[in-house]
C-alpha cells in the first residue's frame, strides 16, 4: 500500500475517478490522499471467496447484502464529488441500509467490514482505516491476518463512540459475528484444503524478503 500524496496536493473522488480511467489501477483515497492497492497474492483472492461465499450464503433471503472489493465506500457528506476526500474499497463488507447504495458506490459506512491483511497493507488495515470505520461508526470490524493465521474482531461501542471488546482468534476457529443474529464465520475446512497452497505461498514470500 503506497501513499501516492508526494506534495502538498489533496485529492478528491473526482480526481480520483479521473485518475483510474487513466492508469487502470486501484486507489483509495485517505484524507485527500491517494494509496495505490497492491496487487493481492493468492491465499488473500482465496480467502475473499470463501468468506464472500459464507456470506452470500447466509444473507441471501435478506434484507442486508454482501459485497466485495474493488466497490468504494465514500465516508463524506453531501453530494458535492469535489469535497469527498476519503474512500475505501474493503475487501468485504455487509450494507443493510440499501438507500445508500448508488450502482458503483455505497454512500456512508456499512454495517460489517472484513479486511483481509497482507504485509504490504497490514499498517493500513491495523490503523488508517481502523479509525475511519471507528469515526464513521462501522458497527463491527474484522481484520483477517494470512500469514499469522490470525482474526481479530472490534465491535462498535455506543456508549464511548470507540471499538471494543477487541478479540483475537486462530483463524480455523469458528467466529461469530455480533452483529448478525446466527451468523457465524468457519474458515477451518477452507485451510484444510488449501494447506498445500498456502505453505508454498508462505515459503515464498519467506524467500523474498
């Protein structure tokens, strides 16, 4: 994850837009900041699936409905483009407010957001965007950690507009989701069955550093 804000210059999602028809890459846009996505490796696009699936699975005869990345999450006001100067695509989140979805965007913070952690962008998840979803109220957090086969979960606290009751969780563990009545999240068939997988990804991202 690469801050991309070398001068003084402040971004907003108009140039944002502008900026990804021309390159074909992936920003997000932090504070009027740009940060380019780095490419995912494959146990991150493995993940994604699985737990999207889980999801899909679980809210599809509901009202509230799963999405996954590359979709922007505007956290600003209004609809003035030019004053918007902070958006996110997480990797998975959950929206049961349906009014503040656009077509290419959700306007406001959703209701459950999962991030899935590589080296590149672990700062980023842990703390940048841990206080966004915190200020913007996102009632629960989750940051899923490949490579220390870790989850650790915030909950939104009313009372003290803070995240707490943070846990942390091996990730074959089955984790439920506060959130969500019945919800629940497996992982430990998913690594079972991509072991041979994410061993060699772990050895060569061993061999690289």
């Amino acid at each position: 994850m690469e801050n991309l804000a070398k001068k003084s210059k402040k971004y907003n999602y108009e140039n944002l837009e502008e900026i990804r028809n021309k390159t074909n890459e992936r920003y997000e846009l932090v504070n009027g900041n740009l940060y380019l996505m780095s490419s995912p490796r494959g146990i991150h696009q493995l993940l994604l699936l699985e737990i999207g699936r889980q999801l899909c699975e679980f809210f599809k005869d509901k009202k509230c409905k799963p999405f996954i990345a590359p979709f922007d999450v505007i956290f600003a006001k209004g609809n003035d483009k030019s004053k918007w100067d902070t958006v996110l695509q997480p990797d998975l989140f959950v929206l049961c407010d349906l009014d503040r979805y656009e077509g290419n965007c959700v306007k406001g913070a959703p209701n459950f957001i999962i991030e899935i952690a590589s080296p590149s962008n672990l700062v980023h998840d842990r703390f940048t965007k841990y206080s966004i979803y915190q200020r913007n109220k996102v009632k629960e957090y989750w940051i899923v950690e490949p490579n220390d086969k870790k989850i650790f979960t915030f909950t939104y606290n009313e009372e003290t507009e803070m995240y707490s009751n943070g846990k942390e969780y091996e990730i074959t563990e089955d984790i439920v989701v506060s959130t969500f009545k019945d919800l629940k999240i497996s992982l430990a068939d998913f690594y079972k069955k991509n072991k041979e997988w994410i061993i060699k990804e772990e050895q060569e991202e061993y061999e690289n550093k």
